[in-house]
C-alpha cells in the first residue's frame, strides 16, 4: 500500500473512530444514566415517531416508554430487587425490548435466551443464571414444558399470549400504568450494575451466560450509533436474533439513540428479504456471513436492487463472497466489524477492505491493546518461550487474537466482564502474557494481520486441527470448495482415522449435480495435499445455529461411517486420485489400515 492509499485509509478510518468517540464519552462521563433512562429522553424527543416496527406490532417512542414501564411496575409487584434475574424466551418483536427495558429500569437482569434451544441446552442456560421468573411466549410453551423436567432451578413461569390455565403477564402488564416511575420507585443504579445474560452460540459446546452491564449496553446502542453514522431518516432491517448483542443491541440500539427507527422480522427469510427491505423503506441492514451467502446462491430477486440502502453493517462476510454481494446487490459500503458480547477486542473495517475484520492503525493500539499471539493446535493453548511468555505472530502469521484486560474505571472497555459460572469465566482469561502478571483475554479465534495492519479471520480455535504434520483451517479449506461451480456451501472439519495422528479433513457440501472429478482437480489445484478433504458428505442444506454459524459437533460424531449416515459418503483414493463411493466395505478397510488414507 503507498504512502497515499495509507494516509486516505488511515483519515477514513479516523472519521469513523472520532465519531464513535463523540458518541460513547459521555456514558462513563454520567454513570447514573442507562440505557433506560435514554429512552425516556427519547420518546420525549420524538413522541409519536416509529421506533420499532414489525408484522406484529409497531412502537413508536412514547408507546416503547409506555409499554416498558408497565413491565417495570409488573417486575415492582413480584418484588424483583437489584441483581434478581428473569429469563426471556420470546421471538423476535417490539415486544421483547420493552420487557428487558422495564426489568432492567428496576435493577432486575434479564437472560436472553436463545429460542431455537431444546432439551438439555435450553435447561442448561435457564439454570446456569439462577432465575426467580421466565416469561415464556405462548407459541414457545411446548418447547418449555418439554424440558421442565431436566430443570434444577424452579422459577415461576408467565406467559405471554394466549395459554389456558396459564398466568399471563401480557394481561398482568395491560391493568398497569404506562407513566414513568417516580424517583422513589428506581433503586440507583450504575452503568456498573448488571442489565442482561446474552448466551454465547454454542458451536463448541454448551451455551455460556455472558454478564452485560449497564455500561456495555449503551457502548454497544451508541458505539455502533457513531460507528454508522446514524441518522433520524435512518430505517434499519433486523432479522438477526434479538437475543444476540447484534441483532438485540447494536442493530436497534443505534437506530435509537439517533432518532431512526427498525424494521425487526421474526427470522431471516431468503425469499421475502429483499420485498421487506424495499417495502419497508429501509436504509440499513444488519448481516451474518452465512445470510449473506444464502442471498448469493438465491436466485434473482426483482427488488434486490431497488433498494434505498446505504450501509450493510455487520460480521462474519467471507472473501469469497464479498465482492460478489456487493456488487449484485448494489450495496454502496459494507461495514466489517469484529467484537464479541463479552470481550474487549474490537475492530472496525472502516474503509470496506475486502475480506477484513478490521483495522488498528498505529494511533489506536495504545487505547485498543490487541495482539496475535503464536498458537499450539495440538495443546489448545499459545507457545511460549523459554522465558515463559507468548510468542508474537509476524506479519500474515496467523495466531490467536487476545486483547489486555484493564481494570481501569475510566477504561471500562478494556474490561471482561466474565460469564455467570466463574469457572467458564476462568477459561478465557491468560496470563503472564508479555510481562509477569498481566493478563489478556482470549478471543478463541486465528486470525492473522498483513502488512499494512489489517486484521482477517483464519479460524476458530478447536475448529482448526492437524493433519501431515500440518496446521488446517476448516474456513480457508471451505472458501477454496465453494469458489468451485455448483457449490452451495460447505463445513470442514476433521475427523479421526484409526492408525494416523491428527486428524483427517472432512467436507460436509451442499452442491447441485456435483462433478466430483472436477471437483478433485480443483481441490489439487487451490489445496496443499495434507488441506484437501479426504472424506466428503453430500447434504441437502447445513445446520446452523439462530445466527448463521455452522454446527460442526454432531458431524464430528458421527465421522464418516455409513452405517450411521444416511448422506452419500465418499473418499478420496490416492491410488486414482479420486474421489469414490465410501461404502461399508471400503469402510471396514480404512478402519483396519488396509485402505491408505
């Protein structure tokens, strides 16, 4: 990159980050003021104007305030006190916000569950945050009642909409006033005090509660406000999960705090998304890689450029995609960014780099300290040298991202907040990095940074396995099977072959009629021999979790036998250099050594 090309990122770059700055200052400035409180001066700003809209139901400023307070005078009657927690367990609607909004104004913490769980996970994340009420919406009762038998925990239960014989908290809420609180009846609260349980995905294993104060709400409403230069004309589009910070905070938050308003969908549509943008004259949308994906491989839509957008902000949009998103649907700046609900690394890609997460330009690293670190695949954790301390990745080495823990008030950014169990809390922490005690939190993801300081994602840790002696990352070797035609999508992952270290790859693909001749000669040519997929799995469609990322668990499991996969299996035969139909027979040959993998 030249001198100009760098100094014209470097002053794009600085616009978005003095803006964000203009935005959040204030919130450690005023530590008595919440988010709750910003709604009250809001729908006294803005009154009848919409806020959040929707299929079901439509809000504007004061009837969000109003609909909130009733929640917060409910939560008074169950005398739910500072630090009590309530579950939530509703779709998306205008609805849900208002719930968290009054359970929060009253020092009440409200965990998000995640509607999509069933059996043990859902009981697990209930249990796990200790709650003393659930509300439940009423479509959701069989998925709740289903697993009441597995909780440990015994809060009561409301229900909203229409349940026989069940106490309703819609009915309960409606026979309460809508006026604010008086001062009397709102304990003080902190941007310190904890507000929400947003659970991780759980694409490794079982959900964690993570611990979202006060302080991180409105970092996430006005961080993002200022990072998308929000305006009062601004509509965006949420189809994402409200109970992720993403689709729940930082996609309706900003729109807020600047007066715009959101249009919410109860759930990504590939069919209808581009008629909802355009009939509901959004500005804005907020993505997932994978929803990204589903629009490219989605055939043409009449209305998928007649779009008034003007931003696609959002994370997780992969390479081999991004150029061609952008351009078929005529999106004029995609807005990269990285961060995680409980983390302190957070990156921007200000200036629609392709394929980048985001940027640190040498001015921030002081504010933002963020590092790669040399990272063992076989032990799970970074390399040390013999000094004991973390090894530094070079320039497009790819390593673990970790960012320091400052336990400074006037730097509450830079702080983790942990998760409900100290135990799980305990696992992302890492210590006596680049000096003794210092301690830094673990993102759980490789990635890698170029010369010219832009930050790419490799791999999530765990997802990342051996093979030959060689390191192999399941997202590199899935963007070299979908640039081949016909591709639909793919997960890679590895599998254990009975006789051979590390793991061998394995390649779950979504294809129309499939040449996998072609397909092996592509996989030579874009692959080295120990990253190309020894195994293949012909799915109609991939599991996926409520925001688009893959489940690599249950595939892991179930490996490459036949007997227990109904999907067409095959193995690349390196006597023909081809891939073959992975039958029982052949099976048992690779299971005794006869068969060379």
């Amino acid at each position: 990159m030249g001198f100009f090309s760098q100094l014209k990122g470097d002053l794009v770059f600085l616009r978005g980050v003095l803006r964000a700055l203009r935005m959040t200052t204030h919130i450690a400035r005023n530590p008595n003021r919440i988010f709750p409180n910003v709604i009250e001066e809001l729908a006294a700003r803005h009154g009848d104007a919409p806020a959040l809209l929707s299929p079901r139901e439509t809000f504007s400023y004061r009837q969000l305030f109003d609909r909130s307070n009733r929640y917060s005078r409910w939560a008074r009657g169950e005398t739910i006190g500072k630090g009590d927690t309530i579950c939530l367990l509703m779709p998306n609607r205008p609805e849900f916000m208002a719930v968290w909004l009054g359970i929060t104004r009253v020092g009440g913490v409200t965990a998000l569950l995640n509607t999509n769980l069933i059996g043990h996970s859902l009981a697990h994340c209930i249990d796990i945050v200790s709650p003393k009420h659930i509300v439940v919406a009423a479509e959701m009762m069989g998925q709740f009642e289903s697993i009441r038998p597995l909780l440990k925990s015994a809060p009561k239960l409301w229900v909203h909409g229409d349940a026989a014989g069940r106490e309703r908290i819609d009915h309960a809420v409606e026979r309460l006033s809508g006026e604010p609180l008086a001062a009397s009846e709102r304990p003080a609260l902190t941007i310190e005090d904890p507000a929400l349980y947003i659970y991780t995905s759980g694409t490794t294993g079982l959900p964690k509660a993570a611990n979202v104060n006060h302080y991180r709400v409105m970092l996430a409403c006005f961080g993002f406000a200022g990072v998308m230069g929000t305006k009062t004309s601004d509509r965006n589009y949420v189809c994402l999960p409200m109970y992720h910070t993403a689709g729940g905070l930082c996609a309706i938050g900003s729109l807020l705090v600047a007066g715009g308003s959101v249009y919410i969908r109860e759930r990504f549509s590939v069919r209808e998304f581009w008629d909802d943008i355009v009939n509901n004259d959004c500005t804005m949308m907020q993505y997932i890689g994978e929803l990204c994906r589903y629009l490219v491989n989605a055939p043409p839509n009449p209305n998928e450029t007649k779009h008034k957008l003007r931003l696609a902000c959002g994370n997780g949009l992969r390479p081999d995609i991004w150029d061609e998103f952008k351009a078929r649907f005529r999106i004029p700046l995609i807005l990269e960014f990285y961060a995680a609900t409980e983390g302190n690394v957070l990156m921007f890609n200000f200036e629609g780099k392709t394929g980048a997460v985001g940027r640190l330009p040498w001015f921030l690293e002081h504010r933002f300290p963020t590092a790669l670190v040399k990272f063992d695949v076989e032990t799970g954790e970074p390399l040390r040298n013999a000094e004991g301390f973390c090894i530094p990745c070079a320039p497009n080495e790819a390593g673990e991202a970790i960012g320091k823990i400052v336990n400074d008030a006037n730097k509450p950014g830079n702080r983790f907040e942990g998760y409900a169990r100290a135990e799980d809390t305990e696992k992302k922490i890492l210590r006596h990095v680049f000096a003794p005690n210092d301690i830094w939190f673990r993102t759980g993801d490789l990635m890698r940074k170029d010369e010219n300081g832009y930050f790419y994602f490799v791999d999530r840790i765990g997802d990342t396995f051996r093979w030959k002696g060689e390191n192999v990352s399941t997202s590199e070797v899935a963007e070299a099977i979908n640039r081949f035609p016909g591709i639909q999508d793919t997960n890679v992952y590895g599998v254990t072959v009975p006789g051979r270290e590390g793991r061998a790859g394995m390649a779950a693909i979504v294809c129309d009629d499939c040449d996998l001749a072609a397909l092996a000669r592509h996989l030579q040519d874009s692959l080295p021999d120990y990253a190309r997929p020894v195994f293949l799995r012909i799915r109609k469609d991939l599991d996926m979790t409520a925001t688009f990322k893959q489940r690599k668990i249950d595939l892991v499991k179930q490996g490459y036998d036949p007997d227990i996969i109904g999907d067409p299996l095959y193995f690349f035969d390196p006597a023909v250099k081809a891939f073959v139909l992975l039958d029982r027979a052949l099976y048992r040959d690779i299971q005794s050594g006869r068969a060379r993998v």
